[in-house]
C-alpha cells in the first residue's frame, strides 16, 4: 500500500476548506491542492495571480479506497464525505481554489491517468 506520513499536517484554512470538509477528504485531494500550488510557484507563478484567469487544470488520477476505509458510520455520511472521497473532483477543488475560469478535467483511466491527461 502506499501510505502518507503527516497527511494530518495539511493547512486547510491556507486552500480556504472548513475543518469538517478536511476531514472527509481523500488525503489524494489534499495533495493535489498541495503539489499544485508548489508546481506552480516552482515554474516561477504567484498562484494567487491566476485567481480569475482561463486557466484550465487536467489531472490524472486513480479510484482511492479511501471511502470504504475512513467511515462506517452510515448516519454520518453528508456531502463532504461524497465530495471528498470522489476522484472526480479533484481538478475541480484545484480550479476552484485557486479561483481559475478554465476547463477543469480528471482523467482516470487505472495505471496510465497522468499519461493521457497530460496528452
């Protein structure tokens, strides 16, 4: 299995996402929202300068098990939990964070995501 260390550490409030909503999402949202605005300060971009711009965000990704594992509690299940175990979402929390106005697509096709996305 691939497990993350300090996934607990991540800075919700930094991405503007309330305590509740953190805590039902996928730590694979967690580091997207991280590793793009890293990727974008690395190529040289202020992140908050696209708020607004068409930019659009494509990203491969893969089903998570997170859901089946994180909570049994049936009572408990509300729209974070959907939202922040769907993998679907994930170019979309990244768009939508950053304020972007371009097309935002997941690519989830098993093993080659990443691959097609980016093509």
């Amino acid at each position: 299995g691939g497990f993350l260390r300090d996934v607990e550490e991540f800075d919700a409030g930094f991405f503007g996402i309330p305590p509740r909503e953190a805590q039902a999402m996928d730590p694979q949202q967690r580091l997207v929202l991280e590793a793009s605005w890293e990727a974008l300060e690395r190529a040289g971009f202020r992140p908050e300068t696209l708020e607004g711009s068409n930019t659009g965000v494509y990203l491969g990704a893969m089903g998570s098990d997170y859901d089946r594992f994180h909570n049994h509690d049936l009572s408990a299940l509300d729209a974070y939990g959907s939202m922040g175990s769907a993998g679907s979402v994930l170019s979309g929390r990244v768009s939508y964070s950053l304020g972007l106005r371009g097309p935002a697509v997941t690519v989830d096709t098993a093993c080659s995501s990443s691959l097609v996305a980016l093509h």
